[in-house]
C-alpha cells in the first residue's frame, strides 16, 4: 500500500497577470491613410459578427464559432477573422454578465415596491424587524404601482432576452452613440460626431498568439519598434501582404518586459487606436 501525500497549508493560486501600455504611434499623412483604411475595412465585419453572435444566444457552439470564421476570412484574412471573432465574445460576455446584473436590480426593485403596500400610510421604516417604509399619500402609491406596472414590464422583456442568450451591444459605445440627438450639449458639430464615431467603430486589434513569431504576426512590433499591419484581403496590395509603417514606437513603461515577450515570441495583444480630439494614434 502506498504511502499516503502529507496535506500542505492552502494557498491561493495567482491569477493570470498582464499590463497594459501604450505609446504614440507618430505617423505621417501618408503612413495614417493605411490604419485608418484597413480599421474601417474591418469595422463593417466586426459590426456584423458581433450581430450574428448576438442573433444564435445560447446556441453558439464550437461549429458556429468555425462557420463566423470562414465567412470573415474571405473578407479579410485568417488572422484577422480570429481576431474579430475573439473580440466579439469578449464583447458578449461582460454584457451577459451586465444583463444578469440588471435582471437583479429590476427583481429587487419589484420586490421592495410590492413590499410597501402591505405597511400602512405614514408608518415609518423598521430595519430592526425588516419592515418598509408606508407611503406617505394616496398620490405616491398611485405614482409606485405606474412605476411597478412599468418595471414588471420591462422584467418580462429583459427574462425573455436572458432565456434566449441575447444581449444588446454597440460598438463604439453607447454613449457615443446617444450624441446624435444632443449635439448641442456635448459640444460637438454633426462633422465632428462622424469622425469621433468612425474612428470608434474601427478594427484594429490583434490578440496574438505564443510561439507566434514576435508574439503576433497581425500587427507586428519588432525589438527596434518597427510596426507592420498584415492587410486584408481586399487591400493586400503590399509584398507579403504588410505595411510596414514608417514610425517606430518605444514602450518606456514596463518596455523591459515587453521585450522579453517578443524575444521569447510569447503572446502580446495590440490595438492601435485613433484619438480624433487630439489628432493622434
């Protein structure tokens, strides 16, 4: 009979780490027409994938993960098909997670609103024995039962979404989105609004993968801090189908361990984005 493993002190296993920097991309004319060109050419598919992720909820699977990549691919490449078809789930998943978050808020405000009308007008909150505050007038019960009816509602159509896996996303945000009918207020022309809303809606990521050469063979960074963009398929013009951009970036924060990734063609993720305010990627 074997001996017996002796039992250690427990002890908390780490999380996966990681760190994100950034650093000015100091492009030309010339240099900014080719990211800006390649970010809207995948902005439209990005859109799309993230609508048909949406559409099959709770039916996704392994296969049709492979039937949105395939599509993707012959609209832009293989590489940047996983690319979109990553950065759609890790877009559906925190606004799954948002949509569960908001199925509680409505249930408990459902349950203290139908709560109150049990106590009687006037009478005051208990914490002690869990008692609720009563309504203070005729007017406000009217006023909560209008707001109860409205929640219990809008509960119905958000359990219905939650069953069937959908969620509601935007990309370029939401709040971003909302501009267009105050323009006015947040300070914007309608020219300025377009701008700041193309420039949010474009796709420029890449996840990356280890035991990929410089940990990322989409958008390419080299020791030196010479950038290179592999171009889709309708754009891939160039030899090998890459743009190498004339500006070179340096990584002053944490640069250290970023170079050790890439010399260990360790998995490094990049997204390359445009600050149309300032005038700068």
């Amino acid at each position: 009979m074997g001996g017996l493993r002796e039992v250690a002190a427990s002890f908390v296993v780490p999380g996966p780490a990681g760190a994100a920097v950034r650093d000015r991309l100091r492009v030309g004319e010339s240099d900014a027409a080719v990211p800006a060109e390649v970010g809207i050419s995948l902005g439209s598919p990005a859109a799309g994938d993230l609508a048909e992720r949406s559409r099959q909820g709770l039916a996704h699977d392994a296969a049709a993960w492979a039937v949105r990549k395939r599509s993707l691919t012959g609209r832009s490449s293989a590489r940047w098909a996983g690319s979109i078809t990553e950065a759609t789930h890790d877009q559906w998943a925190p606004a799954r997670r948002g949509q569960a978050a908001h199925l509680g808020r409505l249930r408990g405000q459902i349950a203290s609103i139908e709560a109150r009308p049990t106590r009687p007008s006037g009478a005051k909150a208990d914490k002690r024995a869990g008692l609720v505050r009563g309504y203070a007038s005729r007017g406000e019960w009217h006023a909560e039962s209008r707001r109860l009816h409205a929640l219990k509602d809008r509960l119905a159509v958000v359990e219905a979404e939650w069953a069937a896996g959908r969620v509601h996303g935007v990309r370029g945000g939401k709040s971003l989105a909302r501009t267009r009918h105050r323009l006015q207020a947040a300070g914007l022309g309608e020219g300025a609004r377009r701008e700041r809303r193309r420039a949010e809606r474009m796709f420029l990521a890449a996840h990356g993968g280890s035991g990929k050469r410089l940990g990322n063979e989409t958008i390419r960074v080299t020791d030196t801090g010479q950038v290179s963009i592999k171009l889709p398929a309708p754009l891939a013009h160039a030899p090998h189908g890459r743009y190498l951009l004339g500006a070179t970036v340096r990584f002053r924060h944490r640069g250290q361990e970023w170079l050790d990734r890439i010399t260990a063609n360790r998995a490094v993720a990049y997204r390359i984005h445009h600050d149309v305010a300032r005038g700068r990627w």
